[in-house]
C-alpha cells in the first residue's frame, strides 16, 4: 500500500514500517525472519563465489553462506582469499545481528499487541467497577433518610 500524503508531506520510512509491522502474523514473522536470512545468504554466496576461487561451485558457495548466517558453521566449504575471508566476517557479524534484531522486532510488536489489548480489557473492567459503585452509591443515598 503506498504511503498516503497529507498536505504534501509523506509519512517517513519509519512511520510507513510502522504501519505494516503492526500487520504482522506469526506466518508473516517467521517469513520475514527467513527473508531477512536467506537475503544475507544469497548475496554473500554471490559475492564469495566471485571472488573466492577455493569455493569451487555456486552451489558450494551457497551451502557456505547458510551454514555461516545461521552460524552453523560445519566447515567443510571455507574461503581461502583475504577477499572471502572478509565477506564471510561480515557475513558472520550480520547474522549474528540482523537476524537477532529482525526476531526481536517482531517480538516487540507482538508483545506491544497483547499489552494493549489487555489494557483495553482493564480499562473495561474498571468501567464496569466505576459504573457498579456509583450504582450503588445512588443506591444507598437514596435509601437514607434525610
């Protein structure tokens, strides 16, 4: 859904995310965590297999890739070049934080959901006391004599 104008002005990144986080289903948050993995993986497998030779096949340095973002780290593909050694360090910071921050993200939104239907649900229920109390107050003013 494009973002919406208002006199002239777009809703910044931060807003527009904002927006569809909030849409966010358990299927949507492991797909998006999965994404987030498999995006790292695949560019770093290009990359490795452009510049490292020892790799060998797209599909080695493909294997090499998921087995280092989700930092399973078998070993049996490893880069061999100062150039494939840096792309899989880098590989390696970012799946040990992109993944981590991208899962508690949608942790956060699920959480901040819950809290706040059950704070529509307190905030019911002490609706329900108020009205009960004056209820009952009405109730016992009109009883005295006076």
């Amino acid at each position: 859904m494009p973002a919406v104008e208002l006199w002239g002005v777009r809703p910044s990144l931060e807003e527009t995310l904002q927006r569809k986080i909030e849409k966010l289903t358990i299927v949507r948050a492991v797909r998006l965590v999965a994404m987030v993995a498999l995006s790292l993986a695949i560019v770093a497998a290009i990359l490795e297999w452009w510049i490292d030779p020892g790799i060998g096949s797209f599909n080695d340095s493909l294997w090499w890739a998921v087995v280092t973002v989700t930092t399973v780290g078998y070993g049996d593909v490893v880069p061999t070049s100062a150039g494939g050694r840096l792309v899989g360090a880098l590989l390696m910071l970012a799946g040990v934080s992109a993944i981590p921050i991208t899962t508690s993200l949608v942790v956060s939104v699920f959480v901040s959901r819950l809290q706040r239907q059950q704070h529509a649900v307190d905030a019911k229920d002490r609706k329900e006391i108020v009205d009960r109390l004056e209820r009952i107050e009405k109730a016992l003013h009109v009883r005295e004599p006076g």
